[in-house]
C-alpha cells in the first residue's frame, strides 16, 4: 500500500481511507491519479473485511477535476480524455457497486469530475468552506464521472440541468440545502466527523448495508414487482446470516449487537 504516488491509501481493519494526494495542482485527476485511486478502489471492492472507505482531498481542495493542463500538454487531447475517463469510471463503478459502505468529505472545492466523486459517496460530509461545481461547459465539455447518473437521482432534472448547463456554484450550506449533502460542519471539525461515522458503520452490519447500496443502485431500472423480488430475496438472505441471527438476538435479548 506503500506504492501510491498521488494518492495516500491505508487499510486499518474494517476502514479503508483514500486521500487524493495532489494538493499543489488542486488534486487535479490526471491519469497517475486516476490508475491509483482505480486500483484502491478495486482492493476495496475485492477485500471482504472491509466495511468502510472513506474518501477526501488533500490541502485545501476536494479535486478541482480532470487535470485541465495535463490534457493540454498530453499531444492528443482527445486520447488522453478517453483512456483518462475510462480509468476513472472504473474507479467510480467499484466503488459504487462494493459492499463496503463509501463515505466522502469534503474537504474544499469540488469541481467537475471532483464534484462527481462527492456525490457518488453512500454518506457525504462537507466542510462548510466546501464548494461544488460541474464547471464542464466553461471548456467546452461534457459531464463524466457518473455525475449525469447521480445528479437527476439525487436533486432531480431542473436542478441538474442549472448545475451543468449555467455552471452555478454552490456552497455547501446550499448543497446541503439542495439535497446534494448529508452533513455540513465546520472545517475544523471535518476529519473528526467523517471519522465518526466510520467508526459507526465499521461496527454494523455489512451485508444489510451492502444490500442497503444494492436495491437503491438498482432500484431505477426495476418494475416495483421486480424490486419487491430483489427486496425479498436480500432480507431472506440477510436473515440467514450470522449477522441477521445476532442482530435478532441482540433486538430480542434488549442488548446491543455485536456484528462480526
């Protein structure tokens, strides 16, 4: 874990941490970055002993996005932006579609591709100097980074379509406003809530969480029947579990449960 360059990655039993680690280009996301953080986001998707990723920025920015110079300089801009995009989907994917639960914090400005990693986290926490914009169009390009997935989701059309289409730039009061946040707090207070919640969720259940990220990811493309099925069939699964037996226990017994 030792071998990561523009990102700082550690695995403490049931944490896993990520910090993108470019603070001197606004932990831009040029294709160094973008192989790191694919690559811990696919240890984490691959470990079964982790419950938690917790997902900031070094210095004062979250991610100010795509390395716009990098793309500049690259000889092939075109080229550069697909294999770029590719990488950083694969990123985005695994740490959607892992059983760990994702939480971000938000540490300053989140713009383009940076404003979509935040809000791909499962729990987003932001400081309240944090600020959020999709910024694409000011360069003549489009959304990545499943931002076009997330957004209509999360804040519904119209609001997504001021965002990527005017560029607004929201602070974090008002993204919390918009729905786009769970938790706004003060700067100095940041690391210590997000940690918090790690700490919270790396003594729950895994598998209900995991099954928790499943239906909602899945949940958009399925007739109600097929969501009822999908429903029925993880709660089964879960009440097979040992941590569904200790969790029944620990309800009946009036204690508190103790998930493996």
């Amino acid at each position: 874990m030792s071998n990561y360059q523009n990102i700082l990655f550690s695995h403490d039993g049931p944490i896993a941490r990520i910090t993108l680690n470019r603070p001197d280009a606004a932990n831009g996301i040029d294709q160094a970055l973008a192989d790191e953080l694919a690559r811990a986001a696919t240890y984490c998707s691959d470990d079964p002993a982790i419950k938690v990723v917790v997902l900031t920025g070094a210095g004062r920015f979250f991610s100010a996005g795509g390395d716009v110079r990098a793309m500049s300089e690259s000889g092939n801009t075109g080229q550069f932006i697909e294999k770029l995009a590719a990488t950083l989907h694969h990123a985005v994917s695994a740490l959607a579609r892992m059983d760990a639960l994702l939480i971000v914090g938000v540490n300053g400005v989140a713009a383009g591709a940076g404003f979509s990693l935040a809000v791909a986290g499962d729990l987003v926490v932001a400081a309240e100097s944090a600020k959020f914009t999709m910024a694409y169009t000011k360069i003549g390009l489009s959304p990545d980074g499943g931002a076009s997935y997330y957004l209509p989701r999360i804040i519904g059309l119209r609001k997504t379509q001021e965002l990527m289409l005017t560029n607004r730039t929201l602070s974090a009061a008002e993204a919390l406003e918009w729905g786009l946040l769970h938790q706004v707090v003060r700067d100095v207070e940041l690391a210590d809530a997000v940690e918090e919640l790690a700490q919270q969720f790396a003594q729950g259940p895994r598998e209900s969480n995991a099954h928790v990220k499943k239906l909602l990811l899945v949940s958009g493309q399925h007739t109600l029947e097929e969501q009822l099925a999908t429903e029925a069939a993880f709660i089964t699964q879960g009440a097979e579990s040992a941590d569904g037996a200790e969790g029944i226990a620990a309800f009946i017994g009036k204690r508190a449960p103790k998930f493996a």
